[in-house]
C-alpha cells in the first residue's frame, strides 16, 4: 500500500544513510516517478541511529510513513535491532555485517549480510558504505537503475564544493561495487 | 518547468522568494529552521531583506512593520514560537495589515517535543490573541501543495489586508518530494490607496488598532467581519477524495490527511465504501460542503494529530446529520496507514452490523 516500492535505510550519524535516500529519490525523479523522502530528524541524529523512509512508485505516493518496508538497509546494529521487524514477510534486510554480530530473528525474510566497512578497504579512499549498499539494493531489486542514481551523482558534483566534487569517482566505483557483490553472487542473497 | 526533489520546508521559502516576499523575519525553531536558512542564503542575493530577529514577539512586529507600507512580508516558526505572536496577530487583523505566517506544528503543549504533530489547530483558527478576529488559515498535504498555497497565502494577505497562515507540520517540513515551482499565478491588489509610503503632500495615513470614539471599534468588528464572509463565499476549498458514495467519511487535515488517503485505497481495494473530506482552507471552514457530505454518509471519522481539535468544527458542521467518531495521537505519535486502515476496518463493520440489525428488526 505505500507503493511499488519502500525501503528504510538506517545507521549511525555520519554513515549517509540519510544520503543514500536522497540519492534514491532524485533518482526516482530522473525515472519520472513518484517518491517521497521522509527522515527521522532530532535527538535520534546525535549518536544514535538515523533513519529515512524512501517511497518509489509509478503512481502518486499517499504516506510517506511506512508501517511495514519492502526492504530495510540496516548500516549498524542498532538499526538492525530497531528495523527487524518492520520489513514486510517476503521482503529483505540488508545488514552491515562488519558492525552486527546480531543474531537475525525472522525466518519469513531474506537477509542479505555484506562487510560493508572491510570490503570498502578494497576500493579507493574514501569509499563509501552507504553507496555500495545502495547499488547492492538497487541491484537486487531493480527498481531503478543504476545509470540513474550515476547521473544523479554527476548533476550532484556540479553543484557541490571542489572538495566533494572530487569524490565523484570514489561515488561511481562504489555504487558499481555494491551491485556487482549482488550481480556476482559475492554475498549470500 | 520539470519536477525537482524539494524539502517541505525549503519548498515554503523558495514559494514566497516567488511570491515576492520582500522581507523575511523569523527567529529558528525545529522543525522549520530550514526556511530561515534558505531564507538567510537566498534573500540578500536577491536584495531583498533578511533578519534574524531576536524573538519570535520581534519578527511578527517586524511583519507589521513591513506590511503597513503594502510590502509582502513573512515570518516563520513553530508551536511555542507563534504562541508568542498571538496579539500581534490580533493587532494585525484590528488594523487590516497584510502578512504571512508560516506554522510547522511540533508537539506541544509547553516547549513540548520537536516531533510532528497538529496540536495547534485552535492556536491557528481560534487563536491566543484578544478580540474578535480571524486569520485566513491554509493547510498544505502534499509539498506541492505547500508551494500552491504559499502563493495563495501571499495573495490573500493582500487581498484581503488580513495575516495568512499556513499550518504544516514536521511531515511535511521536513520530507521531500518532486514537485513543480511554476510561477506565481495571482494578480495583486494596488496597495496604493492605503499603504504607507510616506505621505508627500498627501493627507497623512493611520494604520492602528487603537479605536477609542464610541462605536467606532464596533463599526469595524462588524465591517471587518463582512470581509470574513466575503472570504468564506470567495475562497472555501477542500479536496473530496471518494466521496460519492462512501458510507464512512474520513475528515483530516495536512499530513494525517495523505496517510488516511493510503488506508481509503486499502479499503476501497477491499470492497469498503470509504472517502476522504480535506479541508484546504481551514478558515474559512467548507462547513457546507462537509454537511452535506454528512448527510449522504453513515458515518464520519475525524483523524488528527492531537487529542481532537478540528473535531469540534467537524462535529458543529456535521451538526448532527450522521454520528462523528474521533482517532488521533497527541504530541509527536504519528498514525500510520495500518493505524487507521484498521480504524476503518473497526467502524466499518460496526456500520454494517447496525443496519443488518436494523434491517432485522423491519
């Protein structure tokens, strides 16, 4: 009901779960669809976990408040704890599991558990666990392309200091990065 | 022009930059604190004035000031914020000067919380301030409709020499959305004939709300309120979302108001003849409408974020034609689409039952 597609994504301040929505969504308008973006602001911003509610669809979108997502991209522990149980049965998580020992506790769900901090150290510095999880999630779901959220991030890069500007590679090798763990069956999926 | 992502918020203080808003005085509050910062970006690029002022009492006396010489003028803030505007507000509406107020509700009461909520419906429309007065209140569900009626706000304030709010909340602030700027649309009145611009050989202007001669300030009132009811004949807007043939009629405001539209779909979808009642402009209320919406339904449900507020201006519109039942979350809890699809679910078959019974009996 909240769409064709609805994801959380939540982590630590300082991780881009936050970003990684935003990139969703212009992405989503580069594909000429719906989207909302609606993030937890306040206390939860200093410290603990952050976390945003992304709506993709063909269709007008009604709420941006999600009661059960498709998909929960859990950069922590914390948000796996937090966000478990709102993925809808049949939907998946993913989990950074270079910050969750957590045991998982849903068998009506798939997990898809990614190193997410060590497999960054492979890729030039800085890199980006947020990006790779989205091309990870964007892989797997297809529900944009992955072209699009490029795009984005070149229109991005335009308009951003020469300091961030400069990430823009970092950005694309990540995002490819993250898909390919999906395309090349690298993580259990 | 094409789609851009845009935040509630931001999408507010780029409308009025359209609008022509020239000055923008406000002080920060979450969670609107971004209007003030694109405001603070955008406005001295432009040459237009931006002030942080030291209170939230300063920027609406700062709007008078701008508003009595004809200039478009706006302060924003929140909750506790524009509690301490009320009698500027009625001071304003006493001495007819133009402004807009923008209020993105957090929860209260007290200093509260900086979550989403709309515990200031009565704040809005029944006001903190003394005396017989109103204020044009809009009320934005989408950040589409946020930049719309911030143009309208604009429009109104002029139009009618009256403040306009727009009433918001955290959801709305605070997501974003695509959505389409466009230019403004309205033609503005010529201030002309009683703004002051400094007399030049003209009789000399008073703008005041100090009316002292006996019958004088009583002779506004009533003036004041033929403008009321040129405003409620000219501007009554509301979006009817299903109602033809619903037999429950959901009534909310704002943000409640899309999320209650995600669980009519749901219900709909389910065979259940269910609609949604919007009111746009919240004064004026679409009394009217709502009765006669009431009269063809079995029921209606007034869903809001406080403890029941617009209920009241519900219940004396409905005015007895069907039963009103009341769901909502004071002070920062949110309904969630399952929230109130099961709320549906709950009266709906109640609805049922009761005429089966009924049904029974003859």
């Amino acid at each position: 009901m909240n769409g064709d597609m609805s994801v959380i994504i939540s982590g630590f301040g300082g991780q881009g779960a936050l970003f990684a929505g935003i990139l969703l969504c212009h992405a989503a308008v580069v594909e000429g669809k719906h989207t909302t973006w609606f993030p937890a602001y306040g206390a939860e911003m200093r410290g603990g976990a952050v976390n945003c509610s992304v709506n993709i669809s063909d269709s007008d979108v009604p709420s941006p408040i999600i009661d059960e997502a498709d998909a929960v991209i859990a950069l922590n522990d914390a948000s796996q704890e937090k966000f478990e149980h709102k993925v809808k049965s049949g939907g998946f998580m993913i989990i950074n599991s270079s910050l969750s020992h957590l045991k998982t506790k849903r068998t009506d769900i798939n997990y898809i558990k990614i190193p997410l901090n060590e497999l960054a150290q492979k890729l030039t510095q800085p890199a980006f666990v947020n990006v790779i999880a989205l091309g990870a999630f964007l892989e797997k779901t297809k529900i944009l392309k992955i072209e699009s959220v490029k795009e984005v991030m070149k229109e991005m890069a335009k308009t951003v200091s020469a300091k961030k500007a400069a990430l823009l590679p970092n950005n694309l090798e990540s995002i490819d990065f993250g898909a390919n763990l999906i395309r090349q069956q690298m993580v259990t999926a | 022009m094409a789609k851009v992502l845009v935040k509630g918020n931001e999408a507010i203080a780029q409308a009025a930059i359209n609008a022509g808003c020239h000055c923008y005085f406000g002080y920060p509050i979450t969670p609107q604190s971004e209007i003030g910062e694109y405001m603070g970006k955008h406005m001295p690029e432009l040459g237009r004035v931006f002030i942080t002022a030291e209170s939230e009492l300063a920027s609406i006396n700062m709007v008078i000031g701008a508003g009595t010489t004809g200039t478009k003028a706006m302060t924003s803030s929140s909750s506790c914020g524009i509690a301490l505007m009320q009698e500027a507000l009625s001071a304003m509406c006493c001495a007819e000067v133009p402004g807009v107020i923008v209020s993105v509700m957090r929860g209260g009461p007290g200093l509260g919380n900086i979550a989403p909520a709309q515990g200031d419906y009565f704040q809005a429309l029944k006001g903190g301030g003394n005396g017989d007065y109103k204020i044009i209140v809009l009320s934005p569900s989408t950040v589409q409709e946020a930049i719309d009626l911030t143009y309208r706000a604009f429009h109104l304030a002029l139009k009618y020499r009256n403040p306009v709010m727009l009433l918001a909340d955290g959801v709305l602030g605070q997501m974003m959305e695509p959505a389409e700027f466009g230019e403004y649309p309205y033609k503005d009145p010529d201030v002309s004939q009683w703004a002051l611009d400094g007399a030049n050989n003209r009789p000399a202007r008073n703008i005041v709300s100090l009316h002292m001669p006996e019958g004088e300030m009583e002779m506004l009132t009533n003036r004041i309120f033929k403008k009321y009811e040129e405003v409620a004949k000219n501007e009554t807007t509301y979006e009817d979302y299903l109602l033809s043939d619903a037999k429950l009629v959901l009534t909310a405001f704002g943000s409640v108001a899309r999320v209650a539209k995600a669980a009519v779909k749901r219900a709909r979808d389910n065979g259940m003849k269910v609609g949604l009642f919007r009111p746009v402009t919240l004064f004026p209320f679409p009394d009217k409408d709502l009765h006669d919406t009431a009269q063809k339904a079995d029921m209606i449900l007034d869903l809001e974020l406080n403890k029941g507020q617009m209920l009241l201006d519900v219940r004396s519109a409905v005015f007895g034609a069907c039963p009103v039942e009341f769901y909502g979350r004071p002070a920062g809890g949110l309904l969630t689409p399952d929230m109130i699809y099961n709320k549906i679910t709950e009266l709906y078959s109640k609805l049922e039952n009761t005429q089966k019974a009924e049904a029974g009996v003859r």
